[in-house]
C-alpha cells in the first residue's frame, strides 16, 4: 500500500499511483512535459550538445516532450489510428503476442526483459506494420534512445556515445 503521490529518489521524481492523480495531472497546466527537456539542454555544455544534436531534434518532436498546443497539433494526425476501435481490432493479435512470450517464459527469467518490454514493443511494430527481420535494429535503437529520455540525469556519460552511434547505423 502506498501514497498516491510520492517521491522516488530512484527516479529523482514524484510518482502517481492512483487514476485520479494522474487525471489531475495531466490538466494541470503547473505541470509542463518540456520542462524536464529545456532544462537538460541548458545543463549540457556545448559539445554534448552537439553531440547529440540529432537525437535532441528529434525528442522536440514527439508528442510527450511537448505542452499544448503543440502537444495537440502533433497528435492529431495519429489520433484516429490508436483509438478504441483500432485498439480493440488489435486484441487477438495482442493475445497471441502475449502467449507466446508467456510460451517462452523459464524459470528465472526477469519478467520485466522477457515479458514487460518485449510486448508492447512487438504490439507497436505490429501496429506499425514493421517487418520481423527490422526489429532487432529497432530494439537496438529504442534502448539506446530510452537511455538518453531516461537517463540523461545520470551519472554514466556512455549515453551520449549510444545515441550517436544509434542515429548513424
């Protein structure tokens, strides 16, 4: 049992474990996704900066690292393509997806690398329509882009060097 809002000091952020918080979260204009971003830039000296000039343009692009309106303008085009009826046309596929990874599932196995991560990311490049053989690259890149927007606080310097190298391959 635990708070509905609290502060990790793991993620160096408040969590919300209630809908109502979250709810309440997302409309309060206080709250900015660009925030977090703007000032990262502004602690990066400038030749991390250019380093990952890339990787930086494109997080200005994606919908969760924008406040409205820009937030709205950008999701607009997508927003038909992920509503309720698309998600559940997506059910069977989703099962199928979920029992066999569930199929493959040992003993000792990490849940969160064999199970949590696996699946949304298959459901996506479903989604997407992205080909069995293209989805080992974009594992690849998708950790290393997880690892800038998620541990670009940290103390490891090697992201820099990963998002480099993953916006070149």
């Amino acid at each position: 049992d635990c708070d509905p809002v609290f502060w990790s000091e793991r993620h160096r952020g408040y969590i919300l474990t209630s809908y109502e918080q979250v709810s309440n979260a997302f409309r309060d204009p206080a709250l900015s996704a660009a925030a977090p971003m703007k000032s990262f830039r502004q602690r990066l000296g400038d030749e991390r900066r250019e380093a990952m000039a890339r990787a930086l343009s494109l997080l200005d692009g994606w919908m969760l690292m924008n406040d409205p309106p820009q937030h709205a303008r950008l999701r607009e085009p997508v927003r038909r393509s992920f509503g309720p009826q698309v998600a559940r046309s997506l059910i069977p596929r989703i099962e199928a997806q979920v029992d066999r990874l569930l199929d493959n599932l040992e003993d000792g196995d990490d849940l969160v690398d064999t199970f949590a991560h696996p699946l949304p990311a298959m459901v996506i490049c479903d989604l997407l329509g992205i080909d069995e053989k293209d989805r080992a690259f974009l594992s690849g890149w998708t950790k290393a882009f997880a690892k800038l927007v998620y541990g670009a606080s940290s103390k490891d310097e090697g992201y820099v060097d990963i998002v480099s190298r993953a916006g070149n391959e």
